[in-house]
C-alpha cells in the first residue's frame, strides 16, 4: 500500500510522507489470582502527510484505500495552513533494541505464570490483589517522496497491579519495557509495594502548612508534567510556555537533570527514527537546572526557526504531534533513608492525580495526594487520609532537598524519589 500512495503523490507531482503501524495485543488478566480473562486486539493503520504548494493535508485509514487517502489528503491541503520544510532524506540511523525475541515469543502460558507469581508474592493479610498482564508486538514504517523508506519492529510487555487491604488502603504499580520483567526489577517491584503497604497499617493525622514532601516517583512524574508540556515545541509555538526564551537558564535547581534518550535498549519509547523519519538521537533538556533544548517535530521546528530534534509521533489519524520518547531525570547520590532524614518532618506522597491531563505548562496546580503518609522525627509513623497538594511545579523543583539514588521505571519515563521543601499541604 505504501508504494501505491508514494507513486499516487509523485504523479501528482507534489510530495509528502507516509506511516504505517501494526500492533497485536495480548491481555490477560487476574481475579484474585486466577486467570479471569484473555483478549486479543489487533490494530493496524496509515497515516497520510501530503505537501502541496507550501501547504500540508493529512489523511488516515485502518483500511486499505491509497487512491481515497491521497485524495482526502489533497482536499485537506488546499485549505492547510503555510508551513515550509524539507522530508528528511535516506540517512543511516542508531541501533537500538525495540525488539526482544524472547518478549515476543512469549506464550500465554509464560505470561500467565508471570501475572500468577506476582500476585502470589502480594497476596495475604487479607488484601486483594488485581494483575493484568499485556504482551505487544509490532512494527512501524515510515517512507516520503524524498526516498527514505525505513522500518523497525516493537514489542512490550506490561505488567499492572492494584492493590487494595483492609481500612481502606489502596496502592499501585506497573512495569513496562520492551522484554519480560528481569528478576531484580520484579524483586524491587515487590519489595517496595510490600513496604507502601506496611506503612499503611496505622493512620496518623493529617499536617497542614508548608512542608518537606518526599515525593515518589508517580509523584514526580506527575510534577514533570507542566515541565514536559513547557519544553515542547509545540507549546512554545503557541506561545503557551514559560519557559520558550529561557534557553540557557538556570530555571530549576541543579539537583535536576532531565534527558530524553530514544536509543535506550528495550525501553518503551526507543526507536531508531521518529515517525517523520528523523533519525532517532539523545536530547538534553535540562541539565544542572538550567534549561538546555526544547523538542521539535519538522512543522514546528520550521516554524520556530529550529531544526527537528526527532520527536514527531503519529496515530492513524491527525497531524503530527511533538513527543518525548524516554523520558529520565538523572537520579541522585541519596539513599532512601537519607532523604527521609531531610524531610524530617512532612510528608511522603505516591502520586499526584490531579496533575495528569489538561494545559497545565504554567505549572500551578492543587492535586489531592494519593496515598499519602505521615514523616516525623525522620521516620514514617502511618497513613493519612484526604490530603491536597498545591503549588507550581515550576517553582516547587527549584527547592530539591535530595534526589534519590534509585530511579523506576513507569512507562515511558524514569524517576528516583525527591525531597522538595516548602510544599503547600492541606487536609479535606
């Protein structure tokens, strides 16, 4: 198919570019241990970028119709906004592993066996425990008129558990990455959902006032948000970023580094290209604090004046959008119980849920924490219940009192706990 919209395009002679995914999924997932359900789903699409006369027009389809996607394409074009900027032209790009064979030879049984021994490893003291288990595998090839024609396949595997105990306690977590879980990850996985856990036990009550929190990691993903969305060139074009023209800045403490690395092995963001064919490379954002690249697709980079930094990503249907891959903030030289000690007395806060979605690069926001526990004299002493975060994220990572030594995985984005100081607490 992708050879015909290529030649309906010349023939025309105009240009534009072309991406086509494949994606099967297995899902399995657990009732109190036992094996509730399986499903498979299949998706495939195209997604069409035609350039006529400085103007752009974008087509999709999960069907298979070059001559009416070209078309569609053209139509959208003739009333598309000017924009100027060449396809990228066949150019070598990086190894990275996206593919692991083992992942992808997986069977259900293998799976199964997974989902089964985790929830056998939290199961117990009267708590109920729900797994999911996902194993993907794919490809993806993008090609335009400029000659470029390049392909790579995927897979992923992902593993989700929710946990929830008498007197209402609740926590998460999840794995994702290219291949099955490695031992360790499994065994710090587990380690630490036992130890949220364990500390939930007793309730204590609530603080209130401006406090240390020691934020983990779901918790400082959450609070990278309006970070992400202000470094995005997109944002900046829109004139929606604070932090556009301050390229060159300290704006953030310099406990904060934050990198985004597409050619990480067997992570769930790694590819060798973008979506637009721009080969793949590793982007420093923020290094020491101070703010050092912001990230661009072709379209908004041609109209910042910039060049693309390779993070265009495409579904079937739409334009392409700006997108980080692998998202790492570098983690620190503090052990856990260090940053403990610098908190004091505070809080510990697992994740921010009122931070996730909307516009939000200006950075304030109130979020209620959930779950949350009490810090005193440097140690954990219970649960509290209905507590609310509030700030400006922006403002809060200027105050880093420690970065933790060990980082997790979540999704797409790798953080290590941190310690924050003056965080505005309140209680429901």
């Amino acid at each position: 198919m992708i050879p015909r919209i290529l030649e309906l395009i010349r023939s025309r002679g105009q240009g534009g570019d072309v991406v086509a995914k494949f994606d099967e999924t297995h899902s399995l997932a657990f009732d109190q241990g036992r094996l509730a359900g399986v499903s498979v789903a299949i998706e495939r699409g195209v997604n069409l970028r035609v350039i006529v006369e400085g103007r752009t027009g974008v087509s999709g389809t999960t069907g298979d119709d070059p001559d009416g996607m070209v078309e569609a394409a053209l139509a959208a074009a003739r009333i598309g906004a000017p924009v100027d900027f060449p396809l990228p032209e066949p150019n070598p790009w990086p190894r990275v592993v996206t593919r692991v064979p083992r992942a992808a030879a997986a069977s259900l049984d293998d799976l199964r066996d997974l989902g089964q021994m985790v929830h056998d490893r939290l199961a117990g003291d009267g708590r109920r425990v729900d797994v999911a288990v996902e194993r993907s595998v794919g490809s993806v090839r993008v090609a335009n008129t400029a000659g470029l024609d390049a392909s790579y396949e995927v897979s992923m595997v992902g593993l989700l558990v929710e946990i929830s105990g008498p007197g209402g306690v609740r926590t998460s977590g999840s794995l994702v990455a290219a291949d099955l879980p490695a031992p360790d990850e499994l065994e710090h996985f587990v380690g630490q959902t036992n130890v949220r856990l364990g500390w939930s036990q007793r309730a204590a009550a609530v603080p209130r006032g401006h406090l240390p929190v020691l934020f983990l990691p779901p918790a400082v993903r959450a609070l990278l948000i309006p970070v992400r969305q202000s470094l995005l060139g997109r944002t900046a074009v829109q004139g929606l970023s604070p932090l556009k023209d301050r390229v060159g800045e300290r704006v953030y403490d310099p406990a904060l580094t934050l990198t985004d690395d597409p050619l990480l092995d067997a992570r769930p963001g790694s590819r060798p290209l973008d979506d637009e064919g721009v080969p793949s490379r590793s982007l420093t954002l923020v290094r020491d604090g101070v703010v050092r690249a912001l990230a661009y697709d072709l379209e908004t980079a041609a109209r910042a004046g910039a060049r693309s930094t390779g993070h265009a990503r495409r579904t079937t249907f739409g334009k392409p959008q700006v997108a980080f891959t692998n998202l790492v903030m570098t983690p620190g030289a503090h052990s856990f119980d260090t940053l403990l000690a610098r908190v004091g007395d505070g809080l510990i806060v697992e994740d921010l849920p009122g931070l996730n979605g909307g516009q939000v690069a200006a950075g304030g926001f109130v979020s209620f924490a959930a779950p949350a526990w009490r810090v005193a004299g440097g140690e954990v002493v219970g649960r509290v219940d209905g507590v609310t975060i509030a700030g400006n994220a922006h403002q809060l990572l200027g105050r880093i009192r420690g970065v933790g030594a060990y980082a997790s995985w979540l999704g797409s984005t790798s953080t290590p706990p941190m310690a924050i100081e003056a965080v505005g607490v309140m209680g429901a």
